[in-house]
C-alpha cells in the first residue's frame, strides 16, 4: 500500500509540476538540473529559482491533497489489527467518510507535504546562491549541508506526521461511529494501540509535549553519585507531558537511514554527496 501511495503521489507531483510550469511559461523544476538532497530540486539553474521553487511546492500540495484518501486507506490498514476487516483497497474505499480530504486534516496534510519539499528543493538554492558552497569545488562541504539540511527536514516532518495519523485515526473513528448508528453493522473501527486525541496542529504537539502522559527524568550521574556520597538519593521527577521526545519518535531509524545513504554515497566516490 505505501508502494502504490508513494508511486502514484510521485507521478501525480510530476505531472501537476509540468503542467503548472508550462501555464507560466517556466522550466520545468524536475527537468532543470540534478537532484540536490534526498528527493530535492536542484533549482538553482532555472530563470526564475523562487518561481521554480513555489511550482515544486505547490505541484505536492495538488498531489497530497488529491490521493489523501489513499493516505487515508493506508493509515487504516496500519492502525488496525490484521483481523480487522477489509485489508484490500478497493473495500476499504467504500468506508472512506468521503473521496475528497476532510477540512480537519487539510493544515495537517498540506504542512506534512509541503514542508520536507520546501526544505529539500531550497536546499541547493541556499548552498550555492547564497553560502557559494558548490557540488564541484568544495563537495565534502556540500555534501555535510544537504545532510545537514536532510536531518533538519526528518526533525521537522516527525512531528507533523504524528499529528497528521491522530488526526486520519480520529476522522475514521467518527465515521464508523456515525455509519454504525445509522445502520445495523456490527463491525467497529478497532486500532493496535489507543491513539491519541487529535485538536489540530498546534494544539496537539501542544498537548502531546505538555499533558499527554506522564515523563519521568531521572538526576544525572554528577549530582546522583554526590547526593549518594553525603548519604542520600536525589529522586525521580515526574511530570505531565511527553516532552519533545513524543513528537520525535522514530527519529533513531530515520537519522541512522539518512546516515546509511550519505555513508553509501561517500563510499562510492560522491564524496558522501546525496
């Protein structure tokens, strides 16, 4: 599912990039240069870099937008047990509350979709144009930035990813809950794990940092090994909220991937270059 959802949003995007781009009479961003970062635009050759630059991020604003009911589809499949019945597409599109993305999950989509193209595509603009760190003369310091620009872009989409979830598990349980009163099924929408609530954007990072659950912070070892040395023990801390460790989870795998690709390309002779 992932597959099909990532194929089609990458040809959707294409094609949307293109038309856009021959409406105003500009390059098309995918066709200027070589790619700069993971999945990025190397926009800095194109007439008109900012024009490019919008076409980019709009062009995947049109694309998320359209094929959020297949990210729907697939948050669905992966929040529900494999009991939960129906695990194939095209059932599971008679259960979508509608084929158009709900106005609850339009900021979260289009913030998640957005902001990695934004970062990625602007990337090489800022290196080259701006800090004249070019891929020919100094490629070990290019390469360092688009890794660098590459972990700042993974650091940014985690959180909004997490909400973005929250907010399609929550759509879908109201649904099922609405279809389930009007009618006489039985099945209900039954998730792996208890999800969260969903407020919005803000207001759930908000929420997941500062009341969700319970964090415990533990002394360091400085202050534990004095404490214990004038004969007591500095206790535990508990307070409410996740912190920012609950909007970043799942960082490690990602952090460790960009690592793996940048080693590989270093490897390889790129200079570690994406």
């Amino acid at each position: 599912m992932s597959f099909i959802y990532n194929f089609l949003l990458k040809t959707t995007e294409s094609w949307f990039r293109s038309a856009i781009s021959a409406i105003l009479n500009v390059p098309d961003p995918g066709l200027i240069g070589s790619t700069g970062g993971i999945g990025g635009l190397d926009i800095i050759d194109s007439p008109s870099p900012l024009t490019s630059l919008a076409i980019a991020v709009a062009a995947t604003a049109i694309a998320a937008t359209i094929l959020a009911p297949l990210d729907l589809i697939r948050t669905r499949l992966i929040a529900t047990p494999i009991s939960s019945q129906p695990r194939s597409i095209y059932p599971c599109l008679s259960l979508l509350p509608s084929f158009s993305v709900s106005p609850r999950l339009l900021p979260a989509t289009l913030l998640h979709a957005c902001i990695p193209t934004l970062v990625s595509s602007s990337t090489p603009l800022i290196l080259r144009s701006t800090l004249s760190i070019d891929p020919i003369l100094t490629p070990t310091t290019y390469s360092v930035g688009t890794f660098m620009s590459s972990t700042a872009e993974l650091f940014m989409r985690l959180p909004l990813e997490t909400v973005l979830r929250r907010g399609q598990v929550a759509v879908l349980q109201d649904h099922e809950n609405q279809r389930m009163y009007n009618t006489t099924d039985d099945r209900t929408f039954k998730t792996i794990v208890e999800p969260g609530p969903f407020r919005g954007v803000i207001a759930s990072m908000w929420f997941i940092a500062r009341d969700e659950g319970i964090s415990v912070s533990s002394p360091d070892a400085a202050r534990a090994a004095s404490a214990k040395a004038m004969g007591f023990e500095r206790p535990s801390r508990m307070r409410k909220g996740q912190g920012v460790r609950g909007l970043w989870r799942g960082w490690r795998v990602g952090v460790w991937g960009l690592v793996g690709i940048w080693g590989a390309a270093a490897l390889g002779g790129g200079g570690g270059e994406f």
